[in-house]
C-alpha cells in the first residue's frame, strides 16, 4: 500500500512540483529496492523516466534510464530494452539523434530476444526507429520500420501509433525525389489517413502536425484552395492547442496557398504575422534555447561520466586483485599506488569542473550565433523590403527589374541565415532544403498568367559550410532568373530542372531547360550581363567550372562543378 501511494503521489504531483514528484517516485523505487521487490522497483524507475522525459528534465530522465538499465541488467534481464530504449529516446530529445540511434537498435535487438513483448509496444519501438532515421533524413529506413510498425499497431489497435505510421509514411513519400506524380499522390493519401485518425481520436497536437504536412503537399500538387483549406485546420488547431510554433507555420503555409492563387497582399500580410510570431518567440525563448543547449551538454557529460565510473570500478577491481597477489611484501607498493589513486581522482574531479564550464561556454556562444544569424536575416528582409517599395515608385522597367535581381539576391542570402538560426549545427547548411525552399521562392516571384513553366527538381543532402551555401545559392538564383527570362521569352509554357548531385571532387549543380536555346554556336555566347559575370565570380569562390552545352531541339543546359 505504501509503494502505491508514493506511486500515485509521485505521478500527480509531476504536474506541479517536479523535485517533490521526483523524491516520492525514489522512496518507491527504495522501498522495493529494500524488499528486494524488483518488478516494482523496475516499474518505479519507468515511470519516473517516463515523467521526467515529458517534464523535459532530461538529464533526471537518463539518469534514472542508466539506473534501470542496471537493476534489470542484474535482476530483470528480459525488462532491460525498455530502459534501453528510454536512453535513446532521451538522447534524440537532446539533439544527438545518431547516438539515440544507437541505443534504439540496441533496445531493437534485446526486444527481439525476449518472447513476452505486446504489439504495442514491439510496433512503439519500431516507430520510434522510424522517427530516429526521419530526423536523420534516410527516408528508406523511415519507410521500412514505419511499413513493419503497422500491422502491430493495428492488432494492438493503437489508433495513435497508427496515425504515426502513416504520418511518417506520408513524410517520406513527399520528400522522394525527384518528385512525381504518383509519390505526391501516395504522400497526400497517407496523411489524410492519419490526420482523420487524429481528429477521430481528438489528438490534437498530432492533428495540427498532420494538417501542416497534409498543407505542404497540397502546395507541391498544384491545390492551393485544399492547402488553404487545410492551412486554415492548422491554424485553428494550434491556437486551441495554444502551440505558437505550429500557428507560425500555419500562418506561413497559409501565405503560400494565397500567393498561389494570386493574392499577395493577403499573403504578404500572413508572412508578416508569421515572422512576427517566430521574432516573439525567438526573443522569448532565448534563455530556454540556452537552458536546452546546456541540458544536451549535462546529458552527454552524464553519460561521459557513467563510463568513466565503469571503467573506474573495472580498475579498481583489477588494482584489488593486483594488491591481494603482492600483499605480502609491497606495502610500500600499496602506498605509492594508493597515492596516485587519490591523487588521479582529484585530477579527474577538477577535469569535470573545467568541462562542465566549458559546455556552458559553448552552450552560451550558440545561442549568441544563432541570435546574430536571426538579425543578419531580419536586416536582410528589411533591405529587401525597401527594395521593393523603391521598385514600385520607379517609372522606368529597366530599373524596376535591375531592383527585382537585386532583391533576389537578397532574398537568397536571408535565406542561409534563416536557416542557420533555426538549425542545431550553426555551421553547416543542409543544401537540399535550403535550395529547395529557394526553387520555391523564385518559382512564385517569377510565374506569370501567361507562361506555365514547370519548375522540377533533384536535389542531394549535400552538406556545406555558410560561406559556400550562400555562393552556391547566389548561383542558383542567377542562372533560374536567367532561364525564366531568356529562356522561355515569347513561349508560354515550358520546363525547368535543377538538379544538385555529389561527386568525388564535391558538387555538380545542373540547371537544365527546354526553352528556345542558345543562338547558333555550340558554346555560349559572349555575355556582359551582371547575371553571367556574377556566376562566374562565385563558380571562382568554389573552386568550380561553369559549361553551357545547347540541346537538341531545343533547350540549354549549365553545369557548375567542382573542378
């Protein structure tokens, strides 16, 4: 009865007093550690990971989950991969989703070898594979771990974890590239699947998530009227819910839909209070950035710390059975040892402090990066803006396009450091979404009523440095513009594709089009433009060589390449 109460007690009073909560679930765990009731005392510990992973205190939570890894290890073996699992599942949660990955196919292989294993929880371990490999991006092994998951899920009949498996489902197939009709097709199927599973359910977080990603792939199959209506579904979810980040990207796709259909004020007002919302809650959560940051450097150096204290036991061990075998006649032996045991666990304690400074230092400089990278965005936007208001008051066409270029360039380079502020490596720019995004941008300023031009794309998860990306991006952005000008001059459809792949030497970037081709020669011609120049310069920068090669019938085809 007394285990019970603490229990109860402890779970109730996770809502409002965490230390507090957290005591009572210990005096549980003691008191059937004492009555050497390890099923209860196994229990105990999950639920107190459980808690503390939901009160984001995760470095309660992987300190409990390497106490139960231990208790099951030696009384519980067949419970071992829950806590197992909850290791990797708090090591995602602090943003080190390779080494969560680890601990998850560790957990994989210790269910495997136990017999008594619900579906559900055999298809919730292999969903949060799933979601380990989707943060990941290898969007092949999301596919197989979430197809694996469903059958479990439905015999368990987990309305949630059904909803997951087709949202992650969905996920992958509108991330394929390149892109297609069939795979757009299977990503909208699989997503209106979970979000009415969602709504029947009334899991309302997972519905807002699910409308947002059911939005996105409206917008990639040309509906803007069902994205805006599922945008709108989003919207009104995440301000019940009271979730500010989903309502911010609500407010975004929702300018998206508008400005597929023509209406930019609308859109334009929408972005607004979108970027207004992310600027509140950026400043807001700043010091929870940091506390975040600092939590993901706890985590590691508590895990740090448990090895060193394994390997310190095994020494020991090793040093005990060393001094019993010369006891007899090295007691001046044992004292030196003894001397530079005392004295190496000092400097291992001193060791500690300097590294737990410093992961706050660190912890402290990225908030700062990612702060600069938000107003560098911010100032950008606002050149950009005044860009396009001085266009508007210009008479002369020629000047207003030489302002529209210049405001795309602009616009390009805002854009790495957006993305560099929302990421978690502040030194790398994934290029696949970051020119994906940019394809996107340009596609909407440049389509006109009177032209249809399709824009494709195949893009690989190349990683670049900031420097390189916003080259690169400039170059992307010079040669579309180009293509969508000259191109398809006096044609009224056409088809545009750019595609970037790795190679041994670093990158090939090609933008190919089937508009009227280049005027005679096999080769480029001359150019002066601003445009061309600007792409050579940059081609320079990354080290790189730019070729244009005429195609048959029609159509020109660039590539920049690493040289």
């Amino acid at each position: 009865m007394r285990y019970q109460a603490l229990q109860a007690l402890s779970d109730e009073l996770f809502a409002q007093d965490v230390p507090q909560a957290r005591r009572a679930g210990e005096q549980a765990v003691a008191l059937a550690r004492r009555r050497q009731d390890w099923a209860r005392a196994a229990n105990a510990l999950y639920e107190l990971v459980v808690n503390c992973e939901r009160a984001a205190d995760y470095v309660a939570a992987m300190h409990y989950s390497q106490q139960g890894v231990e208790l099951t290890r030696a009384h519980r073996p067949r419970e071992q991969w829950r806590f197992t699992q909850c290791l990797g599942l708090v090591t995602v949660d602090t943003k080190d989703a390779a080494g969560g990955l680890r601990y998850l196919r560790q957990a994989y292989r210790q269910q495997a070898a136990t017999p008594s294993v619900s579906s559900r929880e055999r298809g919730g371990l292999l969903l949060n594979l799933a979601n380990t490999f989707l943060v990941l991006q290898r969007y092949d092994s999301v596919l197989h771990y979430a197809t694996r998951a469903l059958p479990y899920m439905q015999r368990a009949a987990d309305a949630r974890g059904l909803g997951y498996v087709y949202q992650f489902r969905g996920e992958v197939y509108a991330k394929l590239t390149p892109r297609s009709r069939a795979s757009l097709a299977a990503a909208a199927t699989n997503m209106q699947r979970a979000l009415r599973i969602m709504q029947r359910y009334h899991y309302q977080p997972q519905a807002a998530s699910s409308a947002l990603s059911l939005a996105r792939v409206y917008r990639l199959q040309g509906r803007p009227r069902a994205a805006q209506r599922t945008a709108e579904l989003a919207l009104a979810l995440a301000r019940t819910e009271k979730m500010p980040e989903y309502e911010a990207d609500a407010l975004s796709s929702l300018a998206f839909a508008y400005a597929d259909q023509k209406r930019p004020a609308r859109a334009d007002e929408l972005d607004a209070r979108a970027q207004d919302l992310r600027d509140s809650l950026f400043n807001g959560n700043k010091a929870q950035a940091l506390a975040q940051l600092q939590v993901r450097y706890d985590v590691q150096l508590l895990t740090e710390q448990k090895k060193a204290a394994e390997f310190e036991q095994r020494s020991q061990r090793a040093q005990l059975h060393s001094l019993w075998l010369l006891l007899g006649g090295l007691a001046t032996t044992i004292g030196v040892g003894g001397g530079l045991y005392w004295r190496l666990r000092r400097q291992k304690a001193l060791l500690a402090q300097a590294n737990q400074a410093n992961c706050r230092a660190v912890a402290e400089k990225e908030v700062l990066l990612q702060e600069i990278h938000h107003r560098v965005k911010n100032n950008l936007q606002l050149v950009s803006s005044l860009l396009a208001w001085q266009r508007s008051t210009l008479p002369d066409p020629v000047l207003q396009q030489a302002l529209a270029s210049s405001q795309a360039r602009i616009q390009s380079m805002a854009l790495v450091h957006e993305f560099l502020y929302r990421a978690d490596n502040l030194s790398q720019v994934r290029m696949n979404e970051y020119l994906g995004e940019l394809l996107e941008s340009l596609h909407r300023s440049l389509t006109t009523p009177q032209q249809r031009i399709q824009l494709t794309s195949s893009l690989a998860p190349l990683v670049m440095d900031p420097k390189e990306a916003s080259a690169l991006g400039l170059v992307v952005n010079e040669l579309v513009t180009n293509a969508y000008k000259h191109a398809f001059r006096d044609l009224d459809r056409g088809h545009l594709h750019v595609a970037l792949e790795q190679t041994a030497a670093g990158f090939q970037l090609t933008v190919q089009d089937d508009g009227a081709g280049l005027p005679g020669a096999e080769t480029a011609p001359e150019t002066h433009s601003l445009g061309l120049q600007l792409v050579n310069t940059l081609a320079r920068q990354l080290k790189a060589s730019v070729s244009t090669v005429p195609l048959l019938p029609t159509g020109t085809q660039v590539v920049v390449a690493s040289a």
